[in-house]
C-alpha cells in the first residue's frame, strides 16, 4: 500500500467531524497548511528519523471539572503510541500532572515513568527544565494536553478557568523549542498545548476562541506552538494515525484495534477517568457512544493494516 495515500485517508479519517463540533474541518485545513502535507505522516517521519534509545517525553491528560479527574481523551492515545515507539526502539516518559496521574499510571499499567509536573509557575518552569536536562529527549510529544493562551491562562472548552487545576507544562513545550527539540502537538479544540500553530483560526472559528468566560478575556485559544501539529475530531484517534505510520514505516506491527481500544477505556474508567463532554465514568470519549468510537478505531486499524 502506498504511503501517501494510507496517511492521507488515516488523517481524513480520523479529523472527520463524527462527534459534530462543528470545527474539525476548518482546524484540520489551518494545521495542513502549517504543516505542508499530510499530518500524521509529518509526525510519523519525523519521529522516524530518530535514533535509537533515545528518549522521548508524551505529554497528556486533561483533568475536568468539578470531579478535576482526567478525560479518557488522551491517555489511550498517548498508551498507543508508549508501546509503538517501544516498538521502535525508542524509549517514552509520560508526563502529566497530580489530578491526571491516576488516570496515566493505570492506562500504561506502569511500563513507562511517569513524571509530574506542578500546577505551580515558577516551580514547573524549574521541574520541565530539569526534565529536559535529565532524559534529553529527541521529541516531545503532547497528546489533548490543556495549553495556555496568551495571558498563560488555561481554560475548557466552554470558556472556563481552570489554571489552578492544571501542571504547566507548556514549559516543556517552550524550552524544548529553545533547545532545537523536536515539538509534536495532538488536539481537537484548539485550546491544547501546541494549537498555538493555528492560533489566528482557533481565535476566529472555534466559540470562545477569542474571548472567554472568565476574567482574563483573551479567549481559550492555545498560544504555544509545536512544531508539527495533528488535528482530529477526538485526539485519541489523532495520535492513533501517528503510531499507524510509524509502525508502518518502521515495519512493525500496528495492533491497535476496537477491542483494545475497549479495554484501555476500562482501565481509564477503573482508574476514576471521565468523559471530557459528559463528566460522567463512562466507556466513552468526547460523548460517542462506545461502539461509535471503537467503530471508528477499528477503520483506522483496518487502513492500517491493509
Ligand atoms: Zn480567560
């Protein structure tokens, strides 16, 4: 099968506005022309080039309100690509903050570290620092991660503050650039780390891009930048089509189908995660229906596969 048309119809796929935000589309378009190709295969290939044992640092979970626990967007995607870069050699650290540990420690059954960064600014600027000395990493991967705007406040998609609740981890992203480390960002809102990419498109066309509901009034567009940004309808699904092409090109096995993607939702809802939409423990993400989303996992298994 050939390359080019495998990560263009896994990247159509999966930014098909199936759970009918409204936006998918239009951010899909904006990160394309940032990007200059296909998506998935601009991740996949630069993920590709790098060498063996190297480090490399996923960055996930999304904690919600009011429980403040992680949403099972995230961790299955950011568990999927853990064991394909495992596949290739490569050696990922997951990062994440103290509401969304529980959730990102039981996903990845304890196979990988898992490291923490604080809800506090200048702690964390210290903490993603010391990271960065410490492991090196070759890339830096975040996957549904909240990333702040421009006032360094981090919002949901409705518009709420919730800077209090989340690790500052846009840190990592920001001195990692600094550094000439690779910056690969997974989003469905444009209010996530590495949507700053886009930020002009998330400012004019997703509610609340440009003006928020709380007292800052900047708007929940994300403003820190990756390098390669993916944009799909659900970032699980996302990050899906970057482990796809790399197992692809890579020549390794790509396993990941409904059934698996059924019990790595199990071990987010045992683990106390929620549906990001709902807010409820539920075998669902972004409010699709279960069978809806494995459906969907199971096509893109199917094209990556074939
Ligand atoms: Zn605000």
């Amino acid at each position: 099968m050939d390359f080019e048309r495998k990560t263009y119809s896994l990247d159509h796929l999966a930014s098909a506005d199936i759970p009918m935000r409204g936006v998918s589309e239009t951010l899909y378009r904006a990160a394309l022309e940032r990007v200059g190709g296909t998506l998935c295969r601009a991740a996949a290939e630069r993920l590709s080039e790098i060498e063996e044992e190297r480090h490399i640092l996923i960055v996930t979970g999304f904690p919600i309100p009011p429980k403040n626990v992680c949403e099972t967007d995230g961790p299955p995607g950011a568990a999927v690509l853990a064991y394909t870069l495992r596949d290739v050699g490569l050696k990922p650290i997951l990062v994440t903050d103290k509401p969304c540990e529980p959730v990102v420690r039981g996903i990845i059954e304890d196979e990988f570290p898992v490291e923490l960064i604080s809800v506090e600014r200048d702690r964390a600027e210290r903490q993603c620092e010391e990271l960065l000395n410490r492991y090196d990493p070759a890339a830096i991967v975040s996957i549904e991660r909240p990333g702040w705007n421009v006032k360094g406040e981090y919002h949901t998609m409705r518009g709420y503050n919730i800077s209090d609740l989340i690790g500052k981890t846009d840190h990592l992203f920001l001195k990692a650039r600094e550094r000439g480390i690779t910056t690969i960002a997974v989003g469905d809102g444009g209010n996530e780390l590495g949507c700053g990419l886009i930020e002009e498109t998330v400012r004019r066309h997703v509610p609340n891009g440009d003006r928020c509901q709380c007292p800052c009034q900047a708007g929940i567009a994300a403003s820190t930048p990756a390098d390669i940004l993916v944009i799909a309808a659900t970032s699980n699904w996302g990050a899906y089509t970057i482990s796809a092409a790399l197992a692809e090109l890579k020549d390794v096995e790509y396993r990941h189908d409904g059934k698996r993607e059924l019990r790595l939702l199990e071990r987010v809802i045992k683990a106390g995660g929620v549906d990001g939409v709902t807010g409820e423990p539920t075998l669902t993400v972004d409010g699709l229906p279960t069978l809806v989303n494995q459906f969907v996992v199971e096509l893109l298994w199917t094209i990556a596969t074939a």
